[in-house]
C-alpha cells in the first residue's frame, strides 16, 4: 500500500532535466540483467513518496544490495538525478479469475464488465463507450483482449454479443480496439461502480504527480492508486512472448492491497468522472499489483474515436 506524499517545489524544469538525463543513459540502464523498464517519476523511500522526479529502474525482482556484486549495483544519482529501484513484474493478458460481480450480464451495457470471445474462459475488460467516426456506438478495450473481426460477448465465454471489432491499433505506445456495437445492442456511457463519465479526457502533466485514480476491472472491481510516472518503457510477458512499451502511465495500488490484475486489461482509469487512460498491463499480486495504462487522449487519436456522452 503506498502513501501519498506532499505536494513540494518540483517545477516542470526539473522533470526536463531528469528526462534529458534519461535519455542519455536509457539504452545503457535497459541492458542492465533484470531491467524491465525504465521512467521519470516519484521516488519511494521507506514506504513514502518524494517529491520530486527521480530516474526509476524497474526490475522484475529486487534482490538485497548485500547480494549484488559491486559491478551491478545502480549508483544513488545520475548526473544529479536521483535513482530509485521498483520491482515490477508486468504482465499483459486475459485472465479466468474475476470480481463475480463484473463478470455477469449487464443490461443495459456499461464498462468495466468481463468480455471475451464464444467458449474462452480467458477474459478482459470492456473500459469505455465510444463513437467511430461516423458516430456509431462502440466499446474500448485492449487489442490483446479483442482483434479485428473478433465478434465479442458480454459476459465473457457465453454471454450475449455485444459487437464485432472494427478497429485495433497494436504497438509500442498503443494496445487498443474499438468494438462496434450491434444495432440491438442497448448501452450507457457509465462504468459499473462507479457512474456516468464524461466525454472529455483527462490530461496529466508530471507537476501533478502523484496524481489519483480509480480502475474499475472485470477481475479486480473497483480500485484505487497513484499515478507515479508518465514515461515507462520497456517490456511486458505476453501469451506469445516479451512486448516492448513505451511511454505508458505507471500506476501504484494506493489505499488497497492491488491495483491491477491481468484480467482488468482494457478498463478504463478515472479520475473525477473523466478518462485518464486504458489499463493495458498488470503487475503480480505479490508486488503490489501497479498497472500500466496508455493515456486515454493518445488512445482516442490512434483510433480515430471519441468518448460518448449519454
């Protein structure tokens, strides 16, 4: 669980240092045995959060400095900036595990409920309702959860369909598709838990960090954390292998034990009614659960989309 920290004296000149830092050393730290990714963002010290940006390297296990040979330790600071390690296991997939109450029929449809393909038990999450760009109705999630020409049912494995997909966008900065709801299809723009959303997006800027959010997934329910970081990058374990990642939001579990888990991938983050992003990885349980998102403006653009309003 972490602890929000108080707001300080960090100013946008500092997050471009620390960011012009990075990128001079990035390629060098990811090489690094264990490295799974790399960001600017707040740093952790004895379970609190400092103000301030801090070079983070995120591992896939932490392991005792007094076990590390001299040659593998990460200095304290890069050229001024402060470095701080995070274990973070990333994983990006469906799951068969779920908060029962999202992974039943919602009628009419709204987010944060299971969808899936005919016969799956493998599942992720519907994270929104949107309009292509002739107006028609649809649902966002993660492409790894729904491919083009996928017909999908809500709720996963045997419920009704709900749509085909239409649209996917797939890549290093983006894990997104749109599903075309059928005209038959009866939805609201609400997320279940939660309420009605509002149909503008939701911009962080690092001045703001930590910045606090709610996930509502199909394995997790509603949720709550920090977003510590608008710059991760590196790779994520997928069914088919290693998926490299670049500048997605890194959330931290904040007042509950889990942020995210991997059957959640799709849902959408909130803060205040409004859209920051669309979960696309989870971290293990063990580690606290962080999640991974693609901020949701960046969504809407790769899609061609816009969020609906009822």
């Amino acid at each position: 669980m972490s602890k929000r920290r108080k707001k300080g004296n960090s100013c946008a000149r500092d997050w471009a240092t620390a960011r012009r830092v990075l990128a001079a050393h990035k390629s060098r730290l990811l090489r690094r045995k264990g490295v799974v990714g790399v960001d600017i963002g707040i740093k952790r010290s004895e379970g609190q959060l400092i103000d301030g940006p801090s070079i983070r390297v995120h591992v896939a296990k932490k392991i005792d400095e007094a076990d590390l040979h001299p040659n593998q330790r990460l200095p304290e600071s890069i050229d001024g900036v402060p470095v701080d390690v995070v274990e973070s296991p990333l994983m990006a997939s469906a799951c068969s595990r779920g908060a029962f109450q999202h992974r039943n029929t919602a009628e009419p449809l709204v987010a944060g409920v299971s969808i899936g393909r005919f016969g799956e038990r493998t599942f992720g999450t519907l994270g929104a309702t949107a309009l292509d760009a002739d107006g028609v109705p649809g649902g966002l999630t993660c492409a790894h959860v729904a491919r083009t020409a996928d017909e999908i049912r809500q709720r996963h494995q045997i419920g009704r369909v709900i749509g085909d997909v239409t649209i996917e966008q797939d890549d290093d900065t983006v894990d997104a598709a749109f599903i075309m709801y059928r005209d038959d299809c009866d939805w609201r723009a609400e997320v279940l838990n939660y309420g009605p959303t509002e149909p503008t997006p939701i911009d962080i800027v690092p001045e703001d960090l930590p910045f606090a959010v709610e996930l509502v997934g199909a394995c997790s329910g509603k949720t709550t954390g920090l977003v510590t970081s608008l710059s991760f990058t590196g790779t994520v374990e997928t069914p088919s292998g290693q998926k490299t990642v670049t500048e997605q939001l890194y959330i931290e579990a904040h007042n509950c034990l889990v942020f995210a888990r991997t059957g959640d991938s799709g849902g959408g983050v909130l803060a205040g009614g409004h859209y920051a992003g669309l979960l696309i990885a989870a971290g293990s349980p063990e580690s606290g659960g962080s999640g991974l998102a693609t901020p949701m403006r960046r969504v809407l653009s790769r899609l061609g989309v816009s969020l609906a309003d009822d």
